[in-house]
C-alpha cells in the first residue's frame, strides 16, 4: 500500500521511514499545487520547517542552507555586467 498526499492547503514537510521506523528513507515537502506519492506507509506529516527540520537532524540528516544566488547565477549576472544588482555578493 502507497501513501498519498495532493493539494494540501499549505507547503507540508514530510519524513518518510522503513517499516521498522529505524531509518530516514525520504524526505522533503510538497506545495499546494503537488502530490506526493511514497511506496512507504510509515510517514510524518510537519505543518513548519522548523519541526521538519528538527526531526532529520534528530536523525542524523543536516540539511544544508542553500544560498540565495548560486555559482552559476552569478557568473551570468557578472557577465551581463549585472552584479550591482545582488546586494552583498563578492564576485
């Protein structure tokens, strides 16, 4: 049996387990606008990041902070003759 979540009303975080709920075997979450389909039953539901969060890393998952701008993006910004338009950038 799949679990299944569609359209939830706000963004849901979710954390998905092995049978046994001795391991973390997916996580992530899904807008208003997605479904999520799992082959796992065992699934925890967080209505903040911040409990969502706090579960993988009780887990031994660290989630890293993705930068707002990345590499890429600012090499094409500094090509365009653009980087005055990223505040607090080193290029």
């Amino acid at each position: 049996m799949a679990t299944k979540i569609c359209y939830p009303t706000n963004e849901t975080w979710f954390v998905c387990w092995n049978d046994e709920r001795t391991s973390v075997t997916a996580y992530g979450s899904v807008l208003h606008t997605q479904c999520m389909e799992s082959k796992w039953t065992e699934v925890d539901y967080y209505h903040t990041e911040e409990e969502w969060s706090e579960c993988l890393s009780n887990n031994g998952i660290i989630l890293e902070q993705a930068d707002d701008v990345t590499d890429l993006e600012l090499k094409y910004f500094e090509e365009l003759g653009l980087e005055n338009l990223i505040p607090d950038v080193e290029f």
